[in-house]
C-alpha cells in the first residue's frame, strides 16, 4: 500500500526510529580505517566482551568475567546459540505468553517443546509462581522470561522474579533470561537482572542482551549471552563452527557504545517514556481496550475482545488488523503471532505526531 502511494502510518516494528549516535558510527568508521576488518575470535574481541562484562557488572552488581561473554550476530543469535548448547530433544521449555514471536520457532529448531503458559491481563500479563510450579513435569528443562516485555512492555519487580527464581531453583531449570530492553525502563524505576536475585542463581542462568534496542544499532546485529563460563566456551566453539565472529566492524561500533558518552540512552528512555505515556492514555480511554501497565521497552499490548465479539471488522485479531490497515491505514501486529488471541501490539518506536495521527485513525475505527 505504501509503495502505491497510500499514507500507512506503520506502528509494526519493533526497533527505535532514533538513527544510530554520531560517535558509534565514527567508532566503526574509525575501525574501518584502521584495518578492523579481519576476522576476530569468534566469541568477540576481548575488548568488546570485557566491556560487556564491566557494563554489567556495574549495573547489576553481579560480578562477571568477559570470559562468560560471547558477542554473537544479535541477540535473536544469541537466543539461537543458548538453545543450541541447552537443549536436547524432547526437553521442555516453559514460554510464558505472550511471548516474543521468535522463542517458540527457536526453541522447535533445536528439539525442544515450547510449553506456552498463558498470563491475564489482570496480572498485568506476568507469569505466577504457582502457574509455573503447576507446568513443570520431568522433561521440563528450562524457563523462558523476558522483562521489559516485547510484546507487552510489562516489567517485573524483583519480587516478582525473585518468586519465579525460587520455583527455577527448586527444579533446577535452567533459565534464559532475555534482558534486550533492560536500559529502557520508565518511572525511575530500576532495571532488575534476573541471575543477581539468589544465591548461586547465575550458575542457571543465561543472560541475553545486546545493543540492538539501547542504542538503536538493530542493523549492525550485535548482541550477546552472559553465563557461566564452561557454557560461554560451549556457545563459543559453536559459534565458532556456525558463523565465526561477528562483524568486526560492529564490534568496535559496540566497544564504542558500551564505553562511550551515554546521554544518548537517557534521552531515548526518556523520549519512550513520553511517547508511553500518550499512548498508554489515549489507548485507555478507547471505548472497549484495555492493556496492561507498561513499565518499559516501547509496545502496547492491548485487549481488543469486546470488538471482536461484536464481529464488525472480523472475530481474530489478525482480521481485525487487515480491516485497520485497510480502512484507516493503520499497521499493527496481531495478538496471535505472540501466542494471545485477542489482542494487538503497537509500537510507540515513532515519532509523537506519527503515534498521535495513529491513534485518531485507531480510535476512529474502534468506534465506527
Ligand atoms: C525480546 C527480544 N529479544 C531479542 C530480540 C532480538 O534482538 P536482535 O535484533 O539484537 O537480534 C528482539 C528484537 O526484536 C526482541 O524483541
């Protein structure tokens, strides 16, 4: 539609419109000059997976080595490399939905059973401990989290987690905790990293994290795990055998963001959380949604039942998003590719006059 001239505005994707800060890309221009342009350890140079290290060392208060740190082509080959090393056939891995379109295919690819346990709204769509004790069965081997949440923008407390750590630990799962959006956290509130929450909880967990979402670097595919080190040597000599380094260039791009000026973080927060609050408010007042409170990340995530009850722009969220984008040329995502019928995402990752001319269009066709 776009191509043919029609004003779509596009609320589907799920990556900053910030461009890339300047010094990050003189950091990979200067690389390029200076020969970076080689292959490198497969696991990452050393400088960029120390840098990893003390970055989160210094935020989490859990001390790591770079040696637990593998820099691979993005987070989401991050998550492949962690299922890859974790998971064998038939084990399975409790995904909470919603959940992130990629965990469940990922988790298939390597043999595993994605167990998805459905969270309510109510809830504020996180996972209870008592649901998590109740799926566990002698094949369960690991647990998925992801807070910020995409699709929800849900963040755990500590308290939460710490709950959901105690239930982890008693079973022994191992956990793979996907902290992409952990610098983009609204309302001051800090950012809480699940392996710090109990004694002896890192030895289970596999950090996933990367530069994708905090500095808007999604083209440049750096991301990484952080875990005990015979599992990096593991994810390393995989990684080895499957696509070598990451590009050298977005390593030195990378090594530049995590030891750079980081005002730029704080601006892009701060920017989200203000486009949070508008379309967290103007959503809430639509006649019939109802959504979550977002505490981070950059989606809505919201219940769109009652419309499709009454069937006027089709029964299934996916009908309902081709009936928006064709009447009001509104995109979203439907609720279903995350594993929750019934609801949609919209991305606030654009700009304010963009979300508020979305927002007309949505509230319009809510009400026709
Ligand atoms: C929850 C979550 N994990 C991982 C990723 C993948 O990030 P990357 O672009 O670094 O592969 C995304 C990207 O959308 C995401 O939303």
């Amino acid at each position: 539609m776009a191509a043919s001239g029609v004003d779509v505005i596009d609320l589907s994707v799920g990556e900053p419109d910030f461009p890339t800060p300047e010094h990050i890309c003189r950091a990979a221009e200067a690389a390029i000059r200076a020969g970076k342009t080689k292959y490198t350890p497969a696991a990452g140079i050393p400088a960029l997976r120390a840098a990893v290290a003390a970055d989160y060392t210094r935020r989490s208060g859990l001390p790591v080595t770079a040696a637990q740190v593998v820099v691979s082509n993005g987070a989401k080959h991050s998550l492949h490399n962690a299922f890859t090393a974790l998971i064998n056939e038939g084990d399975e891995v409790i995904v909470p939905a919603p959940y992130w379109v990629s965990y469940a295919e990922l988790i298939k690819l390597c043999g595993g059973r994605p167990v998805i346990l459905p969270t309510r709204l109510e809830d504020d769509f996180k996972l209870r401990p008592a649901a998590l004790r109740a799926a566990l069965t002698p094949a369960t081997r690991m647990l998925l989290l992801c807070s910020p949440s995409n699709p929800t923008g849900v963040v755990y407390s500590a308290e939460e987690l710490g709950a959901l750590a105690d239930v982890a630990l008693e079973a022994n799962l191992g956990v793979v905790a996907d902290e992409i959006y952990d610098q983009l956290v609204f309302d001051g509130r800090p950012a809480v990293s699940f392996a710090t929450l109990r004694p002896g909880l890192a030895q289970n967990t596999v950090v996933v994290a990367g530069v994708s979402k905090t500095y808007s670097m999604t083209g440049w595919r750096i991301g990484w795990t952080i875990c005990p080190e015979p599992l990096a040597k593991a994810i390393g000599n995989l990684q080895s055998q499957e696509t070598s380094n990451p590009c050298s260039i977005s390593q030195h791009a990378a090594l530049a963001a995590l030891t750079g000026p980081q005002e730029c973080v704080q601006e892009m927060c701060r920017a989200f959380q203000r486009r949070r609050d508008l379309v967290a408010g103007r959503l809430a007042a639509m006649p019939g949604v109802r959504l979550p409170t977002i505490g981070g990340a950059f989606y809505a995530f919201f219940d769109i039942s009652a419309a499709l009850a009454r069937g006027r722009n089709g029964t299934t969220s996916a009908q309902w998003c081709e009936a928006l984008l064709e009447k009001e040329h509104v995109a979203l995502v439907a609720g279903s590719a995350f594993g929750a019928e019934g609801h949609v995402r919209m991305s606030f990752a654009a700009a304010e006059e963009k979300l508020s001319s979305g927002l007309d269009r949505i509230g319009r066709f809510v009400q026709a």
